[in-house]
C-alpha cells in the first residue's frame, strides 16, 4: 500500500518505508525527527513546475498531467518505489502544509495506476512460467 504523509507530523511503525519526494530538505526538520529511509528528489517537480503551481487548487489539474509528463523522464526512482509499494507499506513524504493538493497527492495517484498493472503482470508471468 502506497500512502502519503506530510513529513512533519510524527513517524509510526505502520508507516513502513518513508520515502521523501520533495526536492529541498524540510525546513527546520532534523533528519532524525523526519525518520526519512529515502529520499528522492528527482521525483520532485521541477523548479518551474512546482513555483507555477504555487498549491493552488485552480491549477490542479493542468499541475497533475504535467507532473506526469515530467515523472515520464524518471522510469528507475518509479521502479524502485513500485517494487517496495508491491512488498510493503510505502509512505510518501511532503512538506507543503496543503494536505490536498501537492506532489506527493499527484505521485501517489500516478504509482497506483500504475503499481497494480505491474503487480498484476507479474503475477501472471509467474503463473504461465509454473505451467
């Protein structure tokens, strides 16, 4: 199961693996209070993309498909992150005080349309190769 969290709420066991997907550190978080396992700025937005979107729920949509667009260019961080969200709970970090429309909200929309299909895929390879 693939989840989102802001960063600066506190780290629980149920949590599993706590990926980061901002491009800057949270500000005024020690690296010891944020328990971040991964961090993986390259799945951030860009620069451009993030200050044009500024959270701003009118911009959500056209924010979201070209997020999408931009995770295209990031085939191995997605892998990586597919591959535990099939084996483990995966918690997606944030630091935008918006719970609603952010990065992570986006990413997590984009993994689980495409996490199943994967899993799914492989399950049927696996089951073709015992026949």
């Amino acid at each position: 199961m693939i989840r989102v969290k802001r960063v600066y709420d506190p780290a629980h066991k149920s949590d599993g693996l706590r990926i980061l997907v901002d491009r800057m550190w949270p500000r005024g978080l020690s690296k010891e209070r944020a328990a971040v396992d991964l961090w993986l700025k390259d799945l951030a937005p860009s620069d451009a993309l993030r200050k044009w979107f500024g959270h701003n729920p009118e911009r959500w949509l056209q924010f979201r498909k070209q997020y999408r667009r931009e995770l295209g260019k990031h085939a191995e961080p997605l892998r990586e992150i597919g591959a535990h969200g099939c084996q483990r709970d995966v918690t997606l970090l944030y630091a935008a005080k918006d719970t609603n429309y952010n990065n992570a909200v986006a990413l997590c929309e984009y993994l689980e349309a495409i996490v199943p299909a994967r899993a799914a895929r492989s399950r049927d390879r696996a089951a073709s190769e015992r026949r």
